[in-house]
C-alpha cells in the first residue's frame, strides 16, 4: 500500500485493485489518524518478538513517518486535519484536535529504533523533539478554537497533551493544560451532564487524565469529598501536598507498573487511550520519606506504598511529603 500512497495511508483503500477508494487523503482527525498508532504498535510488538516481518517492515514506516512529519504539519510542529494522497498537500488547514494521538506513534516508533540492530538513534531523536516541538508550541494557541470550539474538541486536545507529558517534561505545556482545563469545564450543566449523550463519556475521560496528571496517580483510600491531594513529579521524587477541611483518617495509595501487573506488556509505552502511570512503585525498590508531621518519615518499600501508607490529616492543616526512590 505505502509505496503506491508514496508513503501516506489512505483513508479507505481497495485490496483487490491495490489502490484508494473514494477521495484519496488521509484525515489526521478523529477515527482517521488511528490507523498510525494502531500500525506502529503492531510494529512494535512485531519487533519486539523478532518477527521475521519486522525488518522488512521498518523502512516503509519509517519512510511514512517522515513523509508525514514534512507535509502534516505547520511551522509550529501542530498537525493539520486532512492531506491529498500522494501530493500531500494540506487540503484542510485547520488543526486536528489528535496532534497527541499521531505524535504517540511517533514516541511508540522512537522505542523501535532503540530496539532494532539497525538502531538509529538520530532518527529517534528526531522523532522524540516533534513532540516536543509541539508541546512547546502550546501557549501560542491559547484561543484557538479546536473543532470549530465543540467540547469534544477541548477534550481531545487536552487529551493529546497529557499523553504527551506522561512521556515529556514540558513545563510550558502542563501550564497550557492547566489553563485550558477551565474551558473544558465550562461545559459542564450543575446537574454534571455536558451534551446528554455519548460525547459526555470524552469529557469523563479527560477529566480523569487530568485528576491522575494532578495526583501523579495517587489516590486516597478512603475517598472523600473535602479531602484533596496534589503531585508534582521531579525526577526519581514526587512532592505530595494534603489537607482536608474536616480531618481525616485513612491511606495514601500509590500507583504500580499496570502495564505489567495488568496488561502483561514487557515494556510501557505510548499508545491510544492510554492511562499514564505517573509515579510508579516497582516491586523491591525502596523509598524515602520525608513527612512535615513526622509520622511516616522514613525508608519504605514499594509494598507499603502500594497498600497506602497510613496517615492521619487533622482539620484545615496542609501536610506535605516527599517520597523519593532510591
């Protein structure tokens, strides 16, 4: 198929004639640009197992890959909706909503070239600074009006971005999505329906990305309505930050390798509706503790952490912790 695109995928295409069906583009929008993470995935898990395919395989995709990155996008490193096939040329010049879902197959296909005997580091690095090149593009677009300004829209975006940062630290960006969130919100009626149909499911969705972004996946056992906790990840550490207006009992509960532990995958990686693991405690790494009460400083182990480290909150009291691996 690639060769006869030159090297962009179709939207539809017709295996018995060998050519595209319909109008020749590929929409990088929504239930369009799936087709690049879905292939780069099977890619991957093709190399992964030394499949005898894989290398055969390699040079058309990398080929897409850079096809794509010179005609999809704007001088900005953001990603149109639609191009012609095989001219590439933009045939919509709007920006897709998606820019995060292409640039995981990007991230997805930077691990490939880590894996493979013919590995090509300069490439990876390519592939890894257009996403970053995106994300730093961010703050020029704060009014833009994702699809035509439809909640959907908001909600992809800000999806994108938050896939993005579970792989990338880009400050400017988590400072995007934190602004834009409040216009995701906005579309919210006090009774917590937002269009009263399926799309409310998107908006769902992206709010939870968003709390475990802000939580760096921690949560509290029990959960409680006037409790709140914040995360922020600097490195191999996690500074957390408590408090509740009525005082509280319970467990800080951290995250675990998921995809591992769930999914049975060898490694984590980019990938469509992705639940980022941000702060993960591996089995038999141990941890210190810093608490400002005290009262679980100290080393634990990922176990403990796991399970929640007990702890105590007293009523309109900030209590901090610092937990670092090592």
């Amino acid at each position: 198929m690639l060769p006869t695109t030159r090297y962009l995928p179709p939207n539809r295409w017709d295996f018995q004639n060998n050519e595209s069906l319909d109008r020749r583009r590929f929409r990088l929008s929504d239930h369009g640009n799936e087709i690049l993470s879905g292939l780069l995935e099977w890619h991957l898990g093709e190399t992964l197992r030394g499949e005898p395919g894989a290398a055969a395989h390699a040079e058309p995709i990398r080929r897409m890959l850079d096809r794509l990155l010179d005609r999809g996008r704007n001088d900005d490193g953001l990603w149109y909706r639609v191009v012609g096939i095989p001219s590439g040329g933009v045939e919509q010049d709007s920006l897709t909503d998606n820019w995060g879902y292409l640039l995981q197959a990007y991230l997805t296909a930077a691990l490939i070239e880590d894996a493979v005997p013919s590995a090509d580091p300069a490439r990876a690095a390519r592939y890894r600074q257009a996403a970053m090149t995106a994300l730093q593009a961010l703050p020029k677009y704060r009014y833009y009006d994702w699809q035509n300004g439809e909640m959907d829209g908001y909600a992809d975006t800000i999806e994108s971005a938050l896939y993005m940062l579970s792989e990338i630290e880009a400050p400017e960006a988590a400072a995007w999505v934190d602004e834009r969130i409040a216009v995701l919100y906005g579309f919210q009626a006090p009774d917590g329906t937002v269009l009263n149909r399926d799309l409310d499911g998107n908006f769902v969705r992206t709010s939870l990305l968003y709390g475990f972004a802000q939580t760096q996946g921690l949560s509290l056992d029990p959960w409680r309505e006037d409790v709140w906790v914040g995360a922020v990840r600097d490195g191999s550490c996690v500074s957390v930050a408590l408090s509740s207006s009525g005082g509280w009992r319970g467990r800080l509960v951290f995250d675990t390798p998921r995809h591992r532990q769930f999914l049975r995958l060898p490694i984590d990686y980019a990938r469509l509706n992705k639940w980022p693991e941000w702060f993960a405690v591996e089995p038999g790494d141990r941890f210190q503790v810093d608490d400002s009460s005290q009262e679980a400083t100290g080393l634990h182990d990922a176990t403990e952490l796991r399970d929640g480290l007990a702890l105590q909150l007293e009523a309109a009291t900030e209590r901090s912790l610092r937990v670092c691996r090592g």
